[in-house]
C-alpha cells in the first residue's frame, strides 16, 4: 500500500502498489484489518483501557464483562439502523452442552449455542423449545501433515484416498449434527465466491482396503496420532472408528482449543490433523492459508498449485479469475491434500421467549445476529 487518504469525513482512499482483487475482501470479512474504532477514545485510555471497556458502533454498549464468566450488553437507542427491540442482552458462558441444554429447559436462558447428537434429538422433542439449525462457512477435514515426507504412508496418494473412503460421512452427519450439515466434499465453504464444486464424496471401505493393499499396507498400518479440537472430540472418535475398519490405526489427541489452534499453527502436530476454519473471505483467502506455501495452517504445498496463487490474485478479469482458482481447488482436491468431512451445520436451541432469533439473517454466521433483530413474545 503507498498511501492512505482521508478525502473527507466519510471517505478514505486507499492507494495499493499492485492489483488486489480481494482488498476489500480481507479487509471487510476475512480479518479484522478494517475494524473501525473511536481514536480519540483509543488514544485517551490506551489499549488496554480499550479492551476493558470497548466503545463502537453498534446496536448495544458495554456494560461489564466477567471473563470465562458473562458479558453484559444494554440497547443503544440511537442505533443507526433501528432501536434494538431487546433492552438487554446477556451472554454467559457455559462449556457444556448438556448444562446449556438443562438452562433453556429451565428458562434460565432464552438462546443455546451448539447442542448436538442425542442432545440435539431431546433439544428437539421438548414442548416449548425449538431447533436452529445453521449452516455455517466452517467445513472440516483430516489433514495429512507429513504427506511430503517420502517416509511416511501418508506420501502415498492411495493412502490418503483410502483415509477419505473410509469415512462415512452421512451416518456421522446423522448421529451428530441430524443430517443439517452439508456433505460438500471441499475445505471450501459452498457459499464462497469462485467455490468449486468437487465430485461427490464416497464411502467405500472395500475400495479403501484395495487402495491399502495396492499401496503395500495390505494389513493397515499404525498411523500415530489424531490430533483434534476437543470440542469436537465426538466427530474425532467417530472418524477414527471408520479409518480403523479399514486399517489405519490411530491414537486420539484431543487439545483444547487455544493449545490445538496454537499447535496447528505452529506447524507442531504430524499424522492426522482434524481441522476446520470459521472466517470468512473467498475461495483465495482460504486457499491462501491452507493449501498454498507460506500459509498460516501450510505444513508443504506442491509447487504447481502455488504457482497459481500470484496469478490468481492479480487477475482483473473475474471469469479468468474464477477458472484459475477452480483449478486450483479441482488440483487440492485430485491430489487428496484433505479429506473433507462436512460443512458444519450449528445446532441451536430457543426457548419460548424467544420470536425472532436472528440465526441464519447472515449467510454462515453460527450465532445470532444482527442483535438487534432479536425480538421476544408477548407472554
């Protein structure tokens, strides 16, 4: 970037050295590089002041925050778009499901994140409570991190092919998440502009075996550990349980969320990584941090697929732009870089209070929002 300019009170202009396509992609949705904040207020209480008591522009203030605890919100009527409905809101944190379930049986709370399996089956059945399910852009996956080291099975495509038919994707998406969340076969979200669309998944442990035997682990092989986000431990044991009919023998690892990111990140885990990614942005930005070299999630690439991404990201036309990232999502995919697994449906639940929820007014968002659509009953 050579210059930023404020032309007036409302405008900035942003001046870049070369073509950027995905600019206000990156800066809008993909990162929080464009968050705006009061700089004078910033500069008055530092940082730190900041965090501990933020000021923006939205439908409601800050009124306290207890870390790992609550978060306590009261309605901005002045709010640019319309007066919040609901005047006060109140997130608590509760890690487990099962008490998240027990409070919105009780009324405790109105609105429960993430409720699935047998949970989500009681979540359904109960008088006065009602299902939200939302399809967000967070699909998940099995990463074969050492497939670039010559010595380990996972260099084999056939192996890494075999790994993906083994999974039986629409039993786990049934037992889990209640058939809601899409089987795309992509790291990809489906809503993501220049999404490719791949061929189908298949589940197929006879294949699976022959691909073994072909690639000379006729009796499966030990695969070490399968690293995963403990939040999602179940979708980890139900994965590993099919990779084992097949032969690939592995050891569950289930991290908590900061230590398994980190982890990730760092490029420490070998074997079999369970991963997944929330954020938004496009079909480049996701490409960018997860197949292509120098990624933050990137432990080797394959030099044909990063030659594309400079040229991708420089394209003006979008039709050749489109074609080029197809190609180089159809390449991820062909090459078994992954296995997808799903397209994470959330399941949520609302109590009676509760008339509009605001789940699903922002295509792939997991929670509700805007705020201030909310709005309860009259009872």
């Amino acid at each position: 970037m050579s210059a930023v300019e404020a032309l007036d009170a409302q405008h900035v202009r942003f001046k870049l050295n070369a073509p950027w396509p995905d600019f206000l992609t990156f800066y809008s949705e993909a990162s929080g590089a464009g968050w705006i904040v009061p700089k004078k207020y910033v500069e008055k209480v530092g940082e730190d002041g900041f965090k501990k008591a933020p000021v923006g522009a939205g439908p409601y203030r800050f009124v306290s925050f207890s870390p790992g605890v609550e978060l306590v919100l009261e309605a901005f009527e002045q709010y640019w778009r319309k007066p919040p409905t609901v005047k006060r809101l109140v997130l608590r944190v509760i890690p487990d499901e099962a008490t998240r379930l027990a409070a919105l049986k009780r009324g405790e709370v109105d609105i429960a994140y993430s409720i699935r399996a047998e949970l989500a089956e009681e979540l359904r059945r109960t008088p006065g409570l009602a299902l939200k399910p939302t399809v967000i852009q967070s699909p998940f996956w099995l990463y074969f991190a050492d497939q670039w080291d010559p010595k380990s099975p996972w260099h084999d495509q056939r192996v890494r092919q075999a790994a993906s038919l083994a999974i039986d994707r629409d039993t786990i998406n049934q037992a889990l998440t209640l058939g809601y969340s899409p089987i795309t076969n992509s790291i990809i979200p489906e809503s993501f502009e220049f999404y490719w669309k791949p061929p189908a998944a298949v589940c197929d442990p006879a294949q699976a075996k022959a691909l073994l035997a072909a690639a000379g682990f006729a009796n499966g092989f030990d695969a070490g550990f399968y690293t995963c986000d403990i939040s999602y431990g179940n979708l980890a044991e139900a994965v590993l349980n099919n990779l084992g009919q097949v032969g690939i023998r592995a050891k569950l690892r289930p991290l908590e969320r900061a230590a398994f990111y980190k982890g990730y990140g760092d490029k420490g885990f070998k074997n079999i990584v369970q991963g997944s990614a929330g954020a938004f942005g496009n079909a480049a930005t996701r490409l960018q941090e997860f197949v292509v070299k120098g990624g933050a999630y990137v432990y080797g690439s394959y030099p044909e697929i990063d030659a594309l991404y400079p040229t991708q990201a420089s394209e003006g036309d979008h039709a050749k732009r489109e074609a080029i990232l197809h190609k180089m999502q159809q390449m991820t995919h062909d090459k078994a870089i992954y296995a997808p697994i799903w397209q994470l449906a959330f399941i949520n639940g609302t109590g009676p209070r509760v008339a509009q929820s605001s789940f699903g007014r922002i295509p792939g968002f997991p929670y509700t929002a805007p705020y201030e659509d909310i709005t309860q009953t009259s009872s």
